[in-house]
C-alpha cells in the first residue's frame, strides 16, 4: 500500500477521491466539490493506492484549526475495507502532524464503530448533538500528540514530592458514587497533600460503554477531580501492552481495558496503580520489573510514608534529558565519598559533613546528578536554620556539561529557597573552582568572608522601606549591609542603576519607585513549552504555573524585527496566546526581564545565540519571512506565576490604569503602576 497526499486538483487520483467521497456521503455528509479542491491544494487530502493496481483504496482529508488536526473524512472503498487502509491512513496523519497538539473527529454513535477508534487510539472526550434533523448525538474522540508542554509534563516538583498514583475505573467509580468505603479514603485532605491521584486515558473508553448519555456525562464531569496522565508515546504503549499480554492472555472482554490502564501508567512515568483487581494484585512482582507498585486503597493509604520514601530516593530525570537526579541514602555512600573529595582537602572532613548530613534526613537533602552511569554532580541542601538555606557541597566533576548544569542546579536552590519562604541562602563549600565561582558571582551571589550569600525579598515595596524588611534577623541584616555597599559603590550617583541594581540582586524584590521600561510580549504556546537551554529531544515545558521548574536563568527569544519598541533593562510580562490549562483564550502567565535586545539579520543571531535557545534555523527563518532582520532578545530570571491572569482580568484593568482597550499582536509598552498591579496579581502578594 502507497499512502501519499493528493495535491494535483487536476489529476486523476484527485477525481477519483472525489467520486469516492460522492459515493459515501450519506454517511461522511456532503462536501462540495471546491472543499475538495481546497483541502487538496493545502496538502490535506491523503490517498491509499494499491502497490500493483495504484488504484485508490480510500482517502483521509483533514483540516488544521487552533493548533489541532481535525479529520473531516475518512473513507474507504467498500471492497477495500478490513485490509489496514484506514489505519495507514490514520497512522500517515499522525506521523505528518506531531507538530500540532493532536487530532480529533466527530462520529455518530449509531454507526457502531468505536471500537475502530479505540484501535487507533484514540478516546471518546465528550457527546455533542449532531447536525442531522433527528439531532443524534455525535462522540468526540481524541488523539494527543505529546509537547512535552504544561498539559502534558509531570514536574519535577510532582516527581520528587508528591506519590504519581493512577485509580483504575473501579476505585474511580467507587469515589463518584461513594460506594466503597475503602476507596473512599482517597479522598481524605492529608493524603491529598502527599499525593496525586491520576487516571489514564483509557477511562474514556470505559466511561463510553455506559448506557446513557447522562451517566456519561456525569462520570467525564467527575473526572474534573483528577489529573490525566501524560500519553507519552505511542510506540512504547503498544510494546508494553503486547509485553503484558503476553504475560496475561486476554479471556474476557474488559481484560483489554485493564491491560490498558496498566500500559498506559507504565509509560506516563506513574508509581502507583490502586485497584481492587484481585487478578492484578496478585500478579504485583510481576510489575516491578517496570517500576510500578499495583497495591488496593488501603494498603496505598496504610504504607504511604513507606511510599513516600520510595519516590523520594527513585532516580528522576533532570529537564528532559538522559540526566537524572537522586537523593541519596547510605548505600553507596563511601563511593560518593571518594568520588567527590578534592585532592587538596582531608577525608576524614568531608567524610564528617556527608555522613553528619545523611543521619539526618529531615534536615538535610544530599543530592546526586548523573547521566545514564556517570556522576556529574553532588549537592547538600541543609535546612536547619528555618529563615536560610544552607549548601555545605556543591561540587561538579569536569564534563562539557558542567557550567550549564551548574547554572541550572544554582537557580533551582534559589527557587527552593524562595518557595520554602527563606529569606537567604547561603553556599559555604569551601572547594570551589573558578568557574563555579564565576557562575555563583553571575547568579548574583555576594562573596562575605569565605562564603556567598543571597538575599530573597520576596516584596513589592520602596527602597526606603528595604532595611526594615529584614530587621528583625540578625544575619540577614548584616548581609544587606554588606550587599548594599557593594552596590553603592558601583555608581553612587545614578540613581536608576543603584535601584535596578537593588531589585536584581534581592530577587525576587520589585522596586515599586523604580523607573524602568515595562511590556507585554505575546508568546505562542509552542514557544512557551520549549525556550530551555536543552538540546535533547525532549524539553521541559517553560511555563507551568503549579510547579516549580528547573528554569535556565537566562534565555533568547526571537521575535519580529519590527517594531522596535523592546528595549534593555527591562520588565516583561508573558502573554500566553492560549492558556490550556485554564481553558482560556489567553492569560499572562510569568514575568522576567530583559537584558539585551539584538536586530540583526537571522543566521548572525542564530549563530550568536545558538548555545542559549531551543529555535533551530527554521524557526528563526519562519520568525524573519522575508525579512532581512529580526529582533532576539535576551530575557533572564523568570517567575512563575502562582495564579495565571485571565484575558478578562486584563481588558478590565488594563482599560482603568492604560486608559485604552486592551490588544496585543507585538509587545505594547505599560506604566510600570500596570506591571506591579498584574504581578501583584499573578504571585497571589
């Protein structure tokens, strides 16, 4: 079989897929001859041709809409049907268009052909009324292609502290209507604070086969309570699913589901299965070989702590890549020890502080990287002084990625200290290297005596009102003593730069006097899940508002040329052109700043910034069209915004305080009273 997309209107290939689609429009429904002719000039009409005859076995015509792929029609010749036509078709569009979010498709309930789609994977969402005069109701089903984006990322924060569990469809509907007391325990407010329940997609198709609308209804409505779990890879569920049904023959019509729900917990990275299966449970030793426990709601709730501390010393990857980090425990440990003592320092020192470390575990956090086999990092983060955060080791073996995996490791401690609401933090190593130095100096650490030392004011107030934020601690007033001279020292009579320099330095700090350039800069959702510096296939997502991240300090983004309006220092404000997560048509979702703004032609910037971004030339190439220039700008310290602010939240104050409707299509400049107001907003200050 030859599938091929049918682009020549003139061809005979063309009219064929034509008279086909005449043929079935009873059911496909009636598409006039110039949609055929549009959809085919897009390169959107597909065609299946026999390898001996070429005559066409059927077609797949499909439109792309809000970054989604729709099918339109999916017909086959009668005579050619139950050969794979209509899965090569489907499997052709999926192949073609991982570019976009996914693909999906109306059918009618009355034709009785779910199943098919279940074959291809895809699940039913949602019922809608259809088009006919009798008004039958029309399924929607959906294929995801994964982003790796804010939909579809399992944190790191998830990962490392919270338990990723999966309910099967019994336990789901034993919490809807609370008819277990067993499973009902799930609900209970401390467990929710230790754990993420999840369900995989598989429930759609289970929640399909109820026999009414309104019982479907109710069950997608409950699903609400609870997260999906990421459908990573299609490739690897299916090889796991045939791995397990070698291991469990299917003998009755529902042990394809829970084979299903098992396959797809396996491949989305989940811990945990809760059922009441007594078949799975069982089975249990079988599955973890892949890592999964399968265990009932009880012994779930009865051995969380248990749990807990399996998933905090599990392996996690780091950022998308083949690295991945550990929290150690005392295996090993002399090996760790060996690995990391510096030549110049005393064995039995360090030896000390690790082990020190390790017999307490409610105080200390000893943490490994390494890629695949090979350790490249070591760091302890002790929390005994509630107000700081303290690293004793920070060390790094000589790898090419040893400055960018520092740069991430160092960012990630000062969001750990800011999240856990410390004021400072302070790295006491004493065996740094030189160009770890310079990277805790570029992250804007303050070097006092024979330690570095950052302050986090997490604030919006005026310089005058600065000492008195921290005068109640002791330490942290001497350091801000300390950084302030610093700072004063370096241009005592500007003003701005004393200020700007203030705010950088004890970030997140906002100076509300500070008189610096504001804007909004629009980001597509493509951009927003990719602008890390990691090369690897797949990227963590940039803008996720619930979690913390493992965020690059520093960044490029390339825009449009024209118009110039973005200049260096500045503050930004992420406009998300499509908030996914809050179903939105926009929100604005994070904050950083501007350090450097470029126009030049597109492969100088390429070549320039091709270490910082995640664009390939392509990308740049499409930004720049025809155009001779384009604008990179290099942004820096990103926030989060705890809660994301939604396109009526903006129109409504961006009208009061802007005086003038709210519409963004480049970056438009705002008063900095705006900035403070919406970031006020977003970080819930």
């Amino acid at each position: 079989m030859n599938i091929k997309a049918i682009n020549e209107t003139s061809s005979k290939e063309f009219k064929k897929a034509v008279e086909l689609g005449d043929k079935n429009s009873k059911t496909l429904g009636f598409l006039p001859f110039v949609a055929f002719e549009k959809y085919a000039k897009q390169n959107q009409l597909i065609g299946a041709f026999d390898n001996n005859t070429d005559e066409l076995l059927g077609y797949l015509l499909y439109r792309v809409s809000y970054n989604k792929v729709t099918i339109v029609h999916l017909c086959i010749d009668e005579i050619r049907r139950n050969n794979n036509t209509a899965k090569g078709l489907v499997n052709y569009l999926k192949k073609n268009t991982k570019q976009y979010d996914g693909i999906k498709l109306s059918c009618r309930n009355d034709y009785g052909i779910d199943q098919v789609w279940e074959k291809f994977n895809f699940v039913p969402k949602k019922e809608k009324r259809g088009r006919s005069k009798e008004g039958l109701p029309l399924t929607i089903w959906w294929f995801p292609h994964y982003q790796n984006n804010l939909l579809t990322q399992l944190s790191e924060y998830e990962l490392n502290n919270k338990i990723v569990a999966v309910i099967d469809m019994n336990v789901f509907l034993d919490i809807k209507e609370e008819r277990e007391e067993e499973s009902l325990a799930l609900k209970s407010d401390w467990l929710l604070s230790e754990t993420i329940l999840y369900f995989t997609r598989e429930i759609y198709n289970e929640i399909n086969k109820a026999k009414t609308s309104e019982h479907k209804e109710s069950s997608r409505k409950h699903l609400n309570y609870f997260k999906e779990l990421p459908f990573k890879d299609e490739d690897e569920f299916s090889k796991i699913f045939l791995e397990l049904e070698k291991e469990f023959p299917l003998k009755h019509k529902n042990d394809k589901a829970d084979l299903n729900h098992i396959a797809y917990s396996i491949s989305g990275g989940a811990q945990f299965f809760i059922t009441r299966d007594d078949v799975i449970l069982k089975n249990n030793n079988f599955f973890k070989k892949y890592d999964l426990t399968i265990c009932r709601p009880s012994e779930f709730i009865t051995h969380l702590d248990e749990n807990m501390q399996i998933s905090k010393y599990k392996p996690q990857t780091l950022i998308g890549t083949d690295i991945n980090t550990k929290s150690i425990t005392a295996d090993n440990i002399s090996y760790y020890i060996d690995t990391f003592l510096k030549p110049s320092e005393k064995k039995n020192h360090f030896q000390k502080l690790v082990r020190n470390s390790l017999s307490l575990p409610d105080k200390f956090e000893l943490i490994t990287v390494s890629k695949k086999e090979a350790l490249l990092a070591f760091l302890i983060f002790d929390r005994t002084d509630k107000n700081k955060l303290k690293i004793p080791v920070f060390r790094f073996l000589n790898s090419s990625l040893k400055i960018t995996l520092s740069k991430h490791l160092l960012f990630k401690s000062i969001l750990t200290s800011i999240n856990e609401e410390r004021m400072s933090i302070e790295i006491t190593e004493k065996h740094l290297e030189e160009d770890l130095v310079n990277t805790i100096r570029e992250a804007r650490f303050v070097r006092i005596e024979n330690n570095w030392h950052k302050i986090n004011i997490k604030d919006i107030i005026g310089t005058s009102e600065l000492e008195s934020k921290i005068s109640n601690q002791i330490t942290a007033k001497y350091i801000y003593n300390e950084i302030i001279t610093n700072l004063n020292d370096i241009d005592s009579e500007n003003e701005f730069i004393k200020e700007y320099n203030y705010e950088r330095h004890f970030y997140p700090l906002k100076i509300k006097d500070l008189e610096i350039p504001t804007f909004i800069v629009p980001i597509k959702p493509k951009w927003a899940e990719q602008l890390f510096n990691d090369k690897s296939k797949e990227r963590l997502a940039l803008f996720e508002p619930e979690y913390e991240l493992l965020l690059n300090r520093e960044n490029v983004y390339y825009r449009s040329a024209n118009p110039k309006i973005i200049n260096a220092p500045a503050r930004i404000l992420w406009y998300l052109s499509e908030n996914k997560r809050a179903n939105e048509k926009g929100a604005i979702i994070a904050t950083s700043y501007v350090d450097e703004v470029f126009v030049d032609s597109p492969k100088k910037l390429y070549k320039q910034f091709e270490k910082l971004g995640v664009y390939e030339w392509k990308d740049i190439s499409n930004t720049a069209g025809n155009k001779d220039k384009v604008m990179a700008f290099v942004f820096s310290d990103t926030e989060l915004f705890k809660k994301p602010i939604s396109l009526k939240n903006i129109s409504t104050n961006f009208g009061v305080l802007e005086n003038k409707k709210f519409m963004i299509v480049a970056p438009i400049k705002i008063r900095k009273e705006t900035y403070l107001m919406f970031y006020k907003q977003g970080m819930d200050l």
